[in-house]
C-alpha cells in the first residue's frame, strides 16, 4: 500500500519521527539530482541535499497541501543551492589579487600613475562650468548627502540629482579624451 506524501507528514507533525524516513527514501534521488546540477560537484551536493532534509523536516507545519510535496522540497533545494552559490561567489577573488603580496607601498611607478590621475581629474573638475562644480565637490570632497546639499543650495533635489549627474558625464567626457590622446 503506497502511502501519500501528505499523509507521512501528518504522522511526523503527530509525532512520529521515523515517519520522516519515507519522504527521505522517495525523494533522495531527486533532491540530490537536483542540487548536484546547480552546485556541480558532489561534495556540495550532498550537504545541499542534507540541509534540505534538515529545513523540510524543522517546516513540515508550514508545507501546504495544496502544492506537491515534491514541488515545495526542490524549491527548498534550489534556494539553498542559490545561497551557497551567492556565497561560494562572494568568498572568490580573482587569481592576480590572491596572489599579489604587498608591503602597502606603491612602487615609483604606481605612484607615479596615481599622482598624474588624481592631477587629470582634477583638471577636470577644474573646467567645469561653476553649478556643476559646486555639486561635485559637495558631494564627493565634503561628502554631503543629498538633503545636506539641497539644504545648502537651496536647489531641489531634481536639481541636485540632475546636476551632479551632468558633472560626472562631463568629467567622464574630458577624461576619455585624455585618454585618447
């Protein structure tokens, strides 16, 4: 006698804990299948597949019904997936950087580079039109917010939007023209 998903989680909601083992056995296959398709190595999969066992069976009283019991296990599955994916992505770093040992000093070179960039953007604050300079040293020198820079101007904050994005516009135009040259 087969015995339906819905039924096996009441038994556990009702105490039965090797009740649970049922839906382990049925869907193992599948929620393992699953989580080695997204994670793409075993080692990951498998503990995908075991914390997913873990959340299904501590939210059995939230599982509804009305959905396949398979459906609402997978979406555990897949989110879990996301996450350690999110995670794994966020922990990397490009291979150049884990390598780069640095004693905090820039080399003659760096410096250099560093101190002709600062000089190049600064030139080009430099020519721009006065409303828009403003705006951009306000925001990005004295680090005002933007109420604090409407307080100040008087502008609205359309005005102040609207401006300091024409100002990096224009800076970005004049520094690719150096650039170019």
């Amino acid at each position: 006698m087969i015995v339906s998903d819905i039924e096996i989680v009441n038994r556990c909601l009702a105490g039965e804990v090797n009740a649970f083992e049922m839906l382990i056995e049925r869907y193992k296959r599948a929620i393992y299948n699953t989580a080695f398709r997204m994670m793409g190595n075993r080692e990951e999969a498998e503990d995908v597949s075991q914390e997913a066992f873990i959340r299904m069976y501590n939210s059995l009283s939230k599982y509804n019904p009305e959905y396949k019991f398979i459906t609402w296990a997978l979406k555990i599955t897949t989110n879990l997936c996301l996450d350690s994916l999110r995670k794994r992505k966020a922990e990397t770093i490009p291979i150049d950087e884990g390598f780069e040992i640095k004693d905090g000093k820039d080399t003659p070179e760096e410096e250099y580079i560093r101190k002709e960039n600062q000089r190049l953007v600064q030139d080009a604050i430099m020519r721009l039109p006065d409303k828009y300079r403003e705006f951009l040293i306000l925001f990005h020198h004295r680090n005002l917010s933007y109420q604090e820079i409407m307080d100040v101007t008087g502008e609205s904050l359309t005005i102040v939007k609207n401006r300091l994005y024409r100002a990096r516009q224009m800076i970005n135009s004049s520094l690719s023209i150096c650039r170019a040259l």
